[in-house]
C-alpha cells in the first residue's frame, strides 16, 4: 500500500517509521567537546508509541533534532519512513520533513497573531495544498481535538492544555509518519498534561508513530515501550545493570 501526500510523493509504507545507526553528535563547546549522542542505535515500526526518558542533559532533544534534519549528524545514518536524513542537503531534510516529520516542542511555537484554525492549516499551506483543502483538513483536526470551537479565536485565550492540543494538530497537518514530542507536557499543569496525553493516546490507536521525550514516568506510562537514556546512549536494563553498550533497540513488530 502507499500513502500519497500533498506533493503526491508515493511512500514506501514498507519501510519501518525510524531507523536510527551508529549515529554520534559532538557540540563545540568553549571548556571541552560535549559528545552529546555516542553511538544511538534504534528502528522503531509504525503504529508504535515509544517513550523516551532520561536525565537533562543526555542528549534526548539531540536525537530528536537530529531524526528531524534540524541538525546534522557526524556520523551513522538515520531513516524516516525508509527516507534518508543523513547525507543529503538542508533542502533535501527540509522535505523529508515537511513529508513525514511533525514536532512539538515544551512552549508551543504558536503564531500568536493567527487564529486557531490559521495556526493548522499553514503547514499544509506551505507544503502546497490549496487553502481551501487545508483548512477543511484543519477543521477535522480540530474537531478531533476536541476544540472545534475555538477555531477563529487566538491562541492567546487558550489554557496551557489546549494551547498544546493545538500545537500537536497543527503537527499532524500533513499526516507526519512520525510525532515527535519533546517534553510536551514540561510546562503545564496535571490538568493539562493530561489532556495532552489522552489525545496522544487517542492518536496512537488511530495509528500514530510517536516519540514522547519526558522527564515523568507517570506521562511515559501512556507509551508502548519506554527507553531510558543516558550519556548519549539509549540503555537497556540489562545494559544498566552490567553498564555496557547493548544490541540495537528495536521497537515494535517489523
Ligand atoms: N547547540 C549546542 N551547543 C553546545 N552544546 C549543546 C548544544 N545542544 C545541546 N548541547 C549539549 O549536549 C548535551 C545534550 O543536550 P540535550 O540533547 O539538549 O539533552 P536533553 O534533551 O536530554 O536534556 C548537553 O550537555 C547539552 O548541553
Ligand atoms: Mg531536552
């Protein structure tokens, strides 16, 4: 089966959601180098719902930006949805990820001066489909979300929890392969972490690939799998307890 988008770009749907290899990131810093991923193996298939925790510091958000193309990585290869993140150009990663990427982030990135529909239905508008055909795409999502009625409002007026509802539909404007969620629900309060991740679970039993980065297990707890994470590394338990480098992590029925 294939999956046509916006660009009528024919997917390989075959092809797991991630596959992450050998892949190693190291910062400049004005002390010393800060060798921030060490060798991050991972192959994640579609549908699966994986969480991600570890302490600050060990290179979570790194390997979400890296898996997005917002930064490159210095060595080993990463594939989404059979598709290279490696090697290529910044344009080359900039299609990719319009094609299978949506992100969101602790603090929303809202475009405070467009309402609540507008904020949907840019990225669709910006991968090329007509306004009319995003928008009804944004209405559907908001629906799904349950604040449909907010659609001509700014985001402004929103709680927390809604505010990130609504950075998660504008997300999934252009049906992403793969969620990345880093921290989603760092800055809200119980009431509205937990509506952030209800709706992640609903998405997930529709089919939803996603990442979840959190620092709280009773958040992770939603997700199929978890990985824990330390010092540039994803780590096993039985990694930890003999605290050596494992296998590759593969999530999910391939
Ligand atoms: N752009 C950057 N320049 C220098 N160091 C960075 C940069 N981004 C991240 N780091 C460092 O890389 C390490 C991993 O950071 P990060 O991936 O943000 O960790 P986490 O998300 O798990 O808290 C940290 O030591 C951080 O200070
Ligand atoms: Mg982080």
């Amino acid at each position: 089966m294939t999956k046509t988008d916006a660009t009528t770009h024919p997917e390989d749907t075959s092809a797991p959601a991630l596959e992450v290899h050998g892949v190693r990131k190291t910062f400049e810093a004005e002390i010393a180098p800060v060798r921030a991923l060490r060798g991050v193996d991972l192959t994640i298939s579609r549908g699966t719902f994986v969480a991600l925790m570890g302490p600050s510091g060990c290179g979570k958000s790194t390997l979400l930006n890296l898996i997005a193309g917002l930064e490159e990585a210095d060595e080993g290869t990463i594939q989404v949805a059979g598709e290279s993140m490696t090697g290529g150009t910044e344009d080359d990663h900039a299609l990719i990820r319009r094609r299978h990427i949506g992100i969101v982030f602790q603090f929303f990135n809202l475009l405070e001066g467009m309402t609540v529909l507008e904020n949907v239905a840019l990225p669709a508008i910006i991968a090329g489909r007509s306004r009319k055909a995003a928008e009804t795409r944004a209405r559907d999502l908001l629906d799904l979300l349950g604040i449909a009625d907010k659609a001509s409002v700014m985001p402004g007026v929103l709680s927390g929890g809604q505010r990130q509802r609504l950075a998660i539909s504008r997300a999934l404007a252009n049906e992403p392969t793969l969620l990345l969620a880093d921290e989603p629900t760092g800055a809200l309060d119980s009431a509205g972490g937990s509506e952030v991740i209800e709706l992640l679970n609903r998405l997930h039993a529709a089919g939803q690939t996603i990442i979840l980065v959190t620092h709280d297990a009773d958040v992770a707890a939603a997700a199929d799998t978890v990985l824990a994470m330390r010092d540039g590394r994803i780590v096993t338990d039985s990694d930890a307890a003999m605290g050596s480098g494992g296998p590759a992590t593969t999530i999910g029925s391939l």
